[in-house]
C-alpha cells in the first residue's frame, strides 16, 4: 500500500495530535489518530494498526505517573466486566465492514462531544456507583474491541470518580492499557495482525515517543481547560467528517 504526500501527512497530523493529547489529560490517542487514520487505511486496518501506539503510550503514563497507585486502587468492578465485552467486540470487527464500523465511530465520537457539553458535576458513589459502573464497563468494553475507542464512556466514567489530575490520568491509562493487551491477544487470534500493518504500527512509535513527551511535559503548565476547547474543536469538525462517511455519503 502506497500514500502520496497529503495522505501522510494528515495520518501524521493524526498521530501527532492524539499522541499530544494522550501524554497532557491520559486519552485520546485512539479517539483521535484513529479517524484520521482510517480516512486512508480502512477502520479496520486504522484499528489494528493504532494498537501497537497505543499500547506504548499507556505503558508510558503507567511508569511515569505509577506513585499515584499507592492512592488510587484499581476497581475489578471497572476492568472485568470489559475485559469479557472487549473480545465480543473485536469479533463484530472482523465481520462488520468499514461503513458500519465508521457510524460507530461517528456514535462513539458524538457522544463523547455529548458528555463534554453536559459535563456532570457529581460524584459516582454508593448504590448508584455499584450498579453504572459495572454496566457501563459492558458497554465501553464491546466499543473497545468494535472500534478501539471508548474513552467517551471509561474517562467520563472515571471523571465522575473525582481523582486528582495525575491519578485520572494513570487511571485512564491502566484501563486502556490493560484493554490494549486483551485486544491485541483477539486481533492475533483472528489473524488481523498481519506483518505489513505491525511495522506500520512500529512505524507510528516515532511521532508518538516526541509529540506525547510534549504533551506530558505540558500537562504542568497549560491550562486543561484551554487545551479541552481546542480537542472539542477539532473533534467536532472530525465528527461531521465521519458522519458524512458513514451515513451522508
């Protein structure tokens, strides 16, 4: 597979900015680079491609932010629950074509523009926390392994756990980590990672490992808040973008 110039460079445009994204607020790569990705290499293949990225960059955050464990425990009613979806999801993958893969990014996508507008300000706990969490971690686990994103449900999920900035961050990155290695494991089995779309995840390690360190390193001094109308910006204009894909077109 060939690309010319303005194809490469929006892929890198992609990666640069979810790998920025990722190392400043502990999401996002996916739920950026994948688009912009899958625009030239087909959702699927956007997909596969984005895990071996993905996988480094939660492995990063994990080992930079991993003082923050000692106060942050992992919840088992969070991670199991996804860890079983996940695969179904990766299954509807591989027999769904690209067109209904893409609506489902345009959904996932929309509604996580839809969280960020209402941006609820209580926080999940007791009975009400007992019973979403688990539900939610079904639902946001068969999006992951669908379309490798589900940030629009796990971080806004965490977000309403109230955890201090770097604690949201290395949670996010725990969780997402820890999907990578049950999705990948999926993506073998089924045959999806072919050796042609392993170097060309290898491949994307070189922009991740620069435009993520700046986004850690910014994570100290640029306001989130700032930073979070920039990313709804550019994602709405990437969410009319798949829409026009998979339903208009």
């Amino acid at each position: 597979m060939t690309f010319d110039a303005y194809s490469l460079s929006i892929i890198l445009i992609g990666l640069a900015i979810g790998s920025f994204a990722k190392g400043l607020t502990g999401l996002g790569f996916p739920l950026v680079a994948i688009p912009f990705m899958a625009t030239f290499l087909g959702a699927e293949h956007a997909i596969v491609v984005a895990q071996i990225p993905n996988m480094a960059a939660n492995i990063w955050l994990c080992v930079s932010h991993r003082r923050e464990l000692k106060v942050t425990p992992l919840r088992m009613d969070l991670l199991l629950p996804a860890a079983l979806t996940v695969v179904v999801g990766v299954w509807f993958l591989d027999i769904w074509d690209d067109r209904i893969i893409i609506i489902l990014l345009a959904v996932c996508l929309g509604g996580f523009l839809i969280l960020l507008a209402v941006k609820p300000n209580f926080k999940l706990e007791g009975v009400a926390d007992r019973i979403i969490t688990p539900i939610a971690s079904l639902i946001g686990g068969f999006f992951q392994g669908v379309t490798g994103v589900s940030a629009p449900i796990f971080s806004t999920l965490i977000f309403s756990y109230r955890l201090k900035k770097e604690s949201y961050v290395l949670y996010n990155a725990v969780v997402f980590g820890l999907f990578n290695i049950v999705q990948i494991a999926a993506l073998i089995w089924l045959g999806m990672f072919t050796m042609e779309r392993t170097i060309e995840g290898l491949l994307a390690l070189i922009p991740l490992v620069f435009f993520q360190y700046l986004g850690m390193k910014a994570m100290g001094y640029i306001s989130l808040h700032l930073f979070n109308v920039a990313v709804v910006v550019m994602l709405v204009v990437m969410e009319i973008k798949l829409i026009w894909d998979g339903v208009l077109n």
